[in-house]
C-alpha cells in the first residue's frame, strides 16, 4: 500500500518499487535476504503470471475484448515476432553475439508485461477501444513471447533444430492451449451458472480451482498453460456467473500479491554491482526497444487497419515490459546456455529502463496526441451494491457513462426482462425513485434488482445499454382494415398466442409490433398489435382498439377492492395507452 501511494507521488509504475525492494534487501543489497535460486524464482514468476492473466481475462470479458480482437491478435502475434527480431538484431550489433543468442535476446524483451499493462490502463483515461486493445494484447502476447523463447533455447542447444520445429511447436502449444481453455471455460461458467454453492464466498475457490485447471492441464498436455489461463478468465467474465463481483474482487487482490511476489523476487535475483558492465550497451538496447523495435511492431502489426498515427503512436508508447520478460530470462540461465547470466542483467537493466521511459510518459504522451478521454480506460464493472442471495436475487449497479447510448432514453426502453427492475437511480447524491417515463442522464447510477439465474444474461443487457440500440423499433405504418371494431375478453389460453406471456410474437393471430408494459406480479404484458389494436395478456386476456380497451381497464379499475393487486396494473396500462396516443 505505501509503494502504492509513493509511486503515484513519484508518477513511476508502483511494481518497479517492489523490484527496487529486493534488490535494495538481497544479497548485493543490504544482504537481509540471501537469494539466488533462479528455479524458485521462476517457479514465482510462473505462478503469479497464471494467475495475472486469469484477472486479465476475468475482468474483461470477451464483449469487451471482440470489437478489438483483430488488432490485439495482430499485435499479440506478427507485433511480438517483429519486436523480437529487431531487438534480436541489435542486440547482435550491440554485444557481439551470434545471430541465435541476439534472437534469443530479443525474445525474451518481446514479451509485454500484463502486470504494468492492467495496473497503467486502470489508472489512464485512455480511449475504450485502445485501452481494450492494449489489454487483449496483453493477454495473448506473453504466450507467443514464450513459445519464441523456448523455440530459440531448442535451436541453441540443438543443431538440428530450425524454423519448421519451432512452427510445430507454435501451432502445438498454441492449439492445444485454445483447446483447452475453451473446454475449461465454458464448462466451469456453465457449471457454476447451475450449482449453487452454500456461500457466495466460496465462488473464488471455486474460479481459483478454474484457474489451476485450465493451466495445469494445458500444461500436462504441452500446450500453453498461459493462453489456456488467460481464456479461461475470458469464458468466466463474458459469461456472467453469480457473485460476479466478489469473484473479480478477489483474484484482483490475488493477482496483486502475485504482482508483488514476482518482482520482489526478481529484485532479489539480481545483483546491482553487476549491471555496470551493461550498463551503456543496455542502455541503447532499451533505447531501440521503446523508440524503434516497439514503434516499427506496431506500424506492421496494424498496417491494414483503421488506426490513425496518432492512435499507432499511443499504442507504440504502451508495450510496458516488466516483471515478465525477466521471469523469461531465467529461461536459459536454468537451461544452461552459454553467456544466459550476462543475457539475464541485460535483460533486468533494458527492462528497467524502457519501463521507467514509458510509464512515465504514457498518459502525458496519450493526452497530448488526444487520446484520452474522461472516463476511465478500462469498463466500468458491475458492482453488487448487496447481494441477497439467499431469497434467490441480487442488486447491481450500473454507471451511466457520457457515451453510452442509454443517455436520454425512458428507464421502460431499457430492455429488462420481468424479472428485473430498476429500484432506484442516484442522481447528483440523490436517490430518484424510478418511474417508465423518467429520463436517464449521464452520470446516473442505475440499481437494478434481478433474480440471480438471470445473472447470464446481464452482460448481454449492459453490452446494448451501452452501445446501443435501445428502445422498441420503429413501429410499421398500421394496417387499414373496412371493419367494424371488435373486443375480445378471454381467458388465458383460450386466446390464441406465439410465445409466453411477458414476451408474444403474435396475439389473437395478429403480430406484436411493440411491447409498452410488462407486468410484474404475474406474468403478462400490454402489447400493440399490428393491425393497430391492443392486446393486454395476463390472467384474462384482452383485444381491442386503444379506447375499447382504455374504457374496459376502467371499468374494471373501479371495480376492484383497494388492496387488490391488479389496480396497479390497470392504471399502469391506462397510463400507458393514454401515452402511446399522444406519442
């Protein structure tokens, strides 16, 4: 927490102060810690990467990350390759070394860091469709970085090992950790959408078990464990599942403590006296990496794109390298490749500095190109106001953002379904009980109480509020008939109907054309028809032509007791053919 509010002082990404903690208490520090074991410390690094990559996902969704998935693919894959190359090449010319050991290098610098990138989007304003671009590439990036890793450590340590073994490798690893991602994703979002468990606090045991799976068995079957983990999270999030929020809370604060347990031991695996022999070659290498390596990646990546160059600029600037590509640099010391200790503080010192360059200048950079914007650059989550689980429901709360297509709509056009309801709109720090006809504005924050088996459908609902579109659409001109009007009164089910009560495609054989109400007691709706007639459908089921069946609500209105349930209903539906005619 204090490395936290000292970074925002500093304006530094906060994770470099952990790594400037170990190697402040490690063995060429202040000696507290005596540590050097490159196993354990990558066996840290593997484990707090699994788990940052599953937030990642989790948090995300798949509605967030579809729009832009073709550039994040893009960048993730040809932008990785490209960086490794022409950092590889550099580093070549740099520090001498033999064409495989510069790509080796330049692999291992390839690989962004999804720690720095979540933690910098969070706190940015940066436009939606970058920032979200930026996150997916993030997400798909580290698996390619590692594949080129353990591709170039086989081609080192094997002479008969070449490019068409490492495309096997890609297309194995990279398969079978789709495969199973997807399986594992799927199957726990489905499961978890039908069991209910005895508290909402054991969902996060439940997803962390998730995580553990997707990876460990993508693992076992040598495929990508990363990229399995990292779409697992993606299923869980674009599904909805119940204690949505407590769940993402969660592996929030988990990834956070791996964050901080992985650079704290990468800050202890190194060793200070030793960067001064790289220090002025690791210096222009980090140059290259963020002013041409990362520019040139990304000009290739999205070249057939519809990007400006100020957007291509901002995206060159945000390949924050981290904990990540030093986790990769232990890679070859394990292995035992010739020169692997020299390539791993290159690889410490490059990373520090680039990461120093671009997380200071990101957001001043991004605001100067204009790039930025007033809301946040990552979605606005869901958050469970309270969760009243227990009686089968929940409240979830929904800010309303400057652009999202819900601005200036009627609360009735949300679109929810009879099992949900908007209970109460904050305006301005005032609670605003919500009425069909009430105006949303931005800035509003909608609470809606919903059944929880409804908990599925909410992304899909929030994904229209935001981007459209809302309300009914545009009602077809009315079919003119020469006949005398008809009213019909009947019971439900002696009235012909396509569909269920809340939602008919058809009534008394004529097509819906608009749905005004739905009611909430019981199912039952009022709809209006295509040859311009009416239709209330309920317990008793009534057709007529808008005055007919006004006339009708009012008689019967009258008739009831005053605690009769139906009353609101009648004059909800009064109310609602009076408005239909003056609209």
């Amino acid at each position: 927490m204090l490395a936290s509010l000292v970074a925002g002082r500093l304006r530094v990404p906060g994770l470099l102060l952990f790594l400037f903690l170990g190697m402040a208490i490690g063995s060429d520090g202040l000696g507290l810690i005596d540590f050097s074991d490159y196993r354990l410390a990558r066996r840290i690094g593997i484990i707090a990467l699994a788990l940052i990559l599953f937030e990642g996902g989790l948090t995300s969704g798949l509605l967030e990350i579809r729009p832009v998935l073709t550039p994040a693919l893009s960048l993730a894959v040809v932008g990785t390759i490209v960086t490794a190359a022409v950092t590889g090449f550099a580093a070549v010319w740099l520090f001498d070394l033999s064409t495989l050991d510069g790509l080796l290098l330049g692999s291992v610098l390839a690989a962004t860091d999804g720690a720095a990138i979540f933690a910098l989007l969070r706190g940015s304003t940066l436009k939606r469709r970058l920032a979200t671009t930026l996150e997916g590439e993030s997400g798909f990036n580290d698996p390619v970085a590692i594949l080129l890793v353990l591709g170039f450590i086989e081609w080192l340590q094997h002479d008969d090992y070449g490019i068409a073994d490492m495309a096997v490798l890609f297309v194995r690893q990279l398969g079978i950790g789709l495969a199973v991602g997807v399986v594992v994703g799927v199957a726990a979002a489905w499961t978890l959408q039908r069991v209910t468990l005895a508290t909402a606090g054991l969902y996060p045991v439940a997803t962390l078990a998730v995580a553990a799976l997707a990876f460990g068995g993508a693992d076992a079957l040598h495929g990508s464990g990363f990229l399995a983990v990292y779409l697992a999270g993606l299923a869980l999030g674009t599904a909805g599942i119940p204690a949505q929020q407590t769940v993402t809370s969660f592996h929030q604060g988990v990834a956070w403590v791996g964050q901080v347990a992985m650079f704290v031991a990468l800050g202890l695996l190194v060793f200070p006296s030793r960067l001064d022999d790289v220090a002025v070659r690791g210096t222009v290498l980090a140059l290259v990496l963020v002013f041409v390596s990362r520019p040139v990646a990304v000009a290739v990546a999205t070249l057939p794109l519809r990007f400006t160059w100020r957007e291509r600029a901002v995206l060159s600037g945000a390949g924050l390298r981290g904990a990540v590509p030093v986790v990769l640099a232990t890679f070859p010391v394990i292995d035992g490749v010739t020169g692997s200790t020299r390539l791993f503080d290159v690889v410490f010192f490059a990373v520090l500095l680039s990461t120093l360059i671009q997380g200071t200048t990101f957001e001043p950079v991004a605001r100067w190109l204009g790039a930025t914007t007033d809301e946040p650059a990552l979605p606005r989550p869901l958050a469970e106001a309270g969760t009243i689980r227990r009686l089968g429901a929940e409240v979830l709360e929904y800010p309303v953002a400057d652009d999202d297509a819900v601005v200036g709509a009627r609360v009735r056009d949300l679109g929810l379904p009879r099992e949900a309801v908007v209970n109460v709109i904050v305006r301005d720090r005032e609670a605003i009980p919500p009425r069909g006809s009430t105006i949303l504005r931005a800035g509003d924050r909608l609470h809606v109480l919903l059944r929880s088996e409804l908990s599925r459908d909410v992304h899909t609902i929030v994904e229209r509020w935001r981007n459209g579109p809302i309300g009914p659409p545009p009602r077809p001109p009315r079919l003119m008939e020469g006949r005398r009007p008809t009213f019909t009164i009947a019971p439900f089910g002696q009235v012909a109907l396509e569909g269920d009560a809340t939602h008919p495609r058809a009534v008394a054989g004529t097509e819906v054309v608009a749905q005004l109400r739905v009611r909430r007691d019981v199912p039952g709706c009022l709809v209006a028809l295509e040859d311009g007639r009416y239709a209330m459908v309920g317990p008793l089921v009534a057709v007529g032509a808008r005055q007919l069946l006004s006339s009708w609500a009012t008689r019967r209105l009258r008739r009831l007791p005053a605690d009769d349930s139906e009353r609101a209903w009648l004059q909800n539906v009064i109310g609602a053919l009076a408005a239909d005619l003056q609209e």
